[in-house]
C-alpha cells in the first residue's frame, strides 16, 4: 500500500467518531479475531489502559512521559486526533510516519478483508487499535500507554492484559452508550478492570465508586483510590502549577505539573499512583523521572494558551465535568481585566445545553459556528439554548469555524480573553491558523 491507498482504506470505515455508535455496535469479538490473525500483538507489550470520563488524554501523556524520562521505549495510544491521523499512534512523542503507516496497514487490511468475507465490517477505530498494537510491537516499545476509545467494557482496546489499570473519573457522556446514571457508566467503565491486575481508580463520588469497589473485588484486583489512598494539593506558584501528591503506600511528592488546572493536579495524582504500581512491578522509575515528565508533559489543545495579548486559549472540553474544569482553570490562572468570549461549537450527543449554561456563567460574548462534521448542532440552535439559559447575552453566529475566530480575534483588545472550546474536532480545526504566523 502507498500512504494515500492505507489512508483511503481506513476513512472507508464505519466511523463512530463521525456517526456515533449503539450499544449494539461495540463487540470484541471482531477484535481478538483481527488481533489473532496479526500474531497477537497486543500480547507482546507491556501495556498501560487508561479510561475515564474526563482527562484519561492527560493521565495518559503524563505517565508516558515519565516512562520516557525514565528511560524506556514508550509507545501512546489515543484518540481521537486533532489535525492528523498519525497522532493516535506515537512512539516517543514521535507520530508513526507515513511509510509506517503504510507498511502496518497493508498487515492490517489483509487480515480485515479475510475477516469480512464472513463477518461483519471492521470499523475505523478497531483498525486504529491494531496499528497501534502491531506497531509498537514493531518499534519494540518496553511500554505501551493505551487510552479507552469510548467507556472500556466493550472498547475495541479492551482486549489487552495490562500491567495497571486506570480509571481517571465518572461523569455523564455518551450516555446513549454507556447508560443514563453515573453508576450505569462507572460499570462500563470498569470493565477494563482484568483479574488480579492492580486499578487505579480516581473515582469519587459514592455511588460509582462502590460500583468500582465491587468489581475490583470480584476480579481480585488490588484497588488504589483517591481520597482514600492517594490525594493532591495544588496551587499556582509564579513558576506554574505545582501539587503535593501524597499517598497511603508512597511518600510525598511536591511536583510541577506543565499542564494548568486544579484538575491537571488530580490527573497528576493518579498518574503517580499508577507509576508506583509499575515500579511493583518492578519496573525501575526514578524520583527525578517523575519530577520531570510531570514537568515537560504537553497534550495540545488542553488549555492551551496560545498568546498573551489577547490572552488567546485553546481547549476541547466537551462535557459538563470539562467545561467546569475550564471555566474554573479560566478564573484561577488567566485572570484578565477586560471582556470574555468563547467560540464554541459541539456534537449533537453531548450535553450541550448543561455546557452553555455553565460556560454562560463566565464568557461575556458567544461566537457559534459548527466544524465539518454532521454530528455537530447547528449554530441557530446553540443560540436558541444560550437565549433560554442566559438571556441578553451577546452572540454571533458563523457558518465555519475560521470565520467564528476571525470575528472574535479582531474585536479582542490586549486584555481580553478568547477561548475556543466545545470539540476537539473544533479545535483541529482551528489549531493551524491559531499556530501559524499571522494569526
């Protein structure tokens, strides 16, 4: 295959990022079958699974990047991407290259072809799982980070053995999916839970965490929870966001955290306890490893602050756990004097409404629009809903995104703020121009 036919040979897939997907949808059947007929990558590498309503993106690239200071070979499994493919799949923060990427898919599409002839079609993302697996078998990876798809218990990543498991958070999202309460989601989520596989699990709130417990009893998992084995205090030095994470089974670490907010500090947190759980495993990863991968860490588009005058912010928050976690990091770390305004755009299965109503709450001005993909809600009707929660706010609305940027860069002055937000499909599409010299 060339870079152009493994490209067209995987957007030909059923998409469920792009239509979203019915419980009946999501099988591992199909993906043990794909995986069997590739030799079982999955089974050749030390893996880390990563799940969770919220910052599993973020959890993930912190423990990545401490195995990295530490030393090892680390492969990073995530999705979805914001400007090109090859994110999903990186090795060292290096993105699988186009003659890589060729190369394992032409492995993959003939395994698929021979799986199609009597069963049902692969999708795009189990296709994306086993590149990710076979590559990093490939590239010889002494440790693979992989982030959940989409809950865990029926995710196309959830057929590996990893050596942790990782449970960020429980919030409501893909409910369609994943069940209507934060129980029902908390048990579709801990279903990455693997018999005597050590979890970690920064669930909080009683109902899903007793949901947690009881799997992870069943399963024989030994369990390291926040608040009751592991927590974090946080604070903004003039240096940047630092946490002390202390925990019941490891001393106390006072860290530098390179990505901002209070809830980058919970991510941290939980990445350290499941760093402690590979070094039970023994796995060598030293204090200074730690200190400096929590340090140097980068996920793009998380609140990612792109200029100072305007202060220009870029993130991707699209459920309610999300938004608040960004109207809150908004408030403490970027004060400025002057107005507020977001562009804003999201999926028709997302709790838009909850959304706009707490971003309401901060953001002076509106500029709707809607990224190139048919889940998103059309502008008019976010304006409806922004006119109902918030009446009288100011709003604009743009037929694309980069017309919604451009309106809100050239009324901002020097301090003012403009967030972007709502998608990461939004954000990729915005991030080049926000990058680019004259933006």
């Amino acid at each position: 295959m060339t870079y152009d036919e493994a490209l067209s040979f995987w957007y030909g897939r059923i998409n469920y990022e792009v239509r979203a997907a019915q419980p009946g949808d999501m099988k591992l059947e199909r993906m043990r079958a794909l995986l069997s007929l590739l030799g079982d990558p999955h089974d050749r590498v030390r893996l880390v699974h990563v799940t969770g309503t919220k910052g599993k993106g973020s959890t993930c690239a912190m423990i990545a990047q401490i195995l990295r200071c530490a030393g090892y070979r680390v492969g990073l499994f995530t999705s979805p991407h914001l400007e090109h493919v090859e994110e999903r799949i990186q090795v060292d923060g290096n993105c699988i290259t186009h003659a890589e990427l060729a190369a394992r898919m032409d492995e993959v599409a003939s395994a698929v072809r021979l799986l199609e002839r009597h069963g049902a079609p692969i999708t795009f993302f189990e296709i994306g799982t086993a590149l990710g697996f076979l590559h990093f078998c490939y590239r010889r990876c002494d440790v693979a980070v992989i982030e959940v798809g989409l809950g865990g218990r029926f995710d196309s990543t959830n057929v590996c053995n990893p050596l942790v498991s990782v449970i960020t958070n429980v919030g409501l999202d893909h409910m369609a999916q994943l069940g209507n309460t934060l129980e029902e989601i908390a048990f579709q989520k801990a279903g990455i839970i693997k018999h005597r596989v050590p979890v970690v699990s920064g669930v909080t709130q009683p109902g899903p965490r007793e949901v947690v417990r009881k799997i992870a009893t069943e399963m024989q998992s030994s369990l390291c929870e926040a608040r009751e084995d592991f927590g974090y205090d946080y604070r903004m030095d003039p240096s940047g966001p630092r946490a002390t994470i202390s925990g019941a089974r490891f001393a106390d670490y006072l860290l530098p955290i390179g990505l901002a907010g209070e809830h980058q500090a919970a991510n941290a947190a939980g990445a350290v306890a499941a760093i402690e759980r590979l070094r039970a495993t023994g796995m060598p990863i030293s204090d200074a490893a730690l200190s400096r991968g929590l340090a140097t860490v980068r996920w793009p588009a998380r609140i990612e602050q792109i200029s100072e005058r305007p202060t220009v912010i870029l993130d991707t928050a699209h459920n309610v756990p999300s938004a608040e976690a960004l109207v809150a990091t908004l408030r403490q770390a970027f004060p400025v004097s002057g107005s507020k305004s977001v562009v804003f755009a999201v999926s028709s299965d997302k709790q838009y409404v909850e959304i706009i109503r707490i971003l309401a709450s901060y953001f002076d001005r509106f500029y709707f629009t809607k990224y190139g993909n048919p889940r998103g809600v059309p502008p008019e009707k976010l304006a409806t809903i922004l006119a109902e929660v918030a009446p009288g706010k100011a709003f604009t609305l743009h037929a694309k995104p980069s017309a919604a940027w451009g309106t809100a860069r050239a009324a901002a002055g020097v301090n003012d703020l403009v967030c972007i937000t709502g998608s990461v499909f939004l954000a990729g599409e915005l991030r080049p121009i926000l990058m680019s010299s004259d933006s």
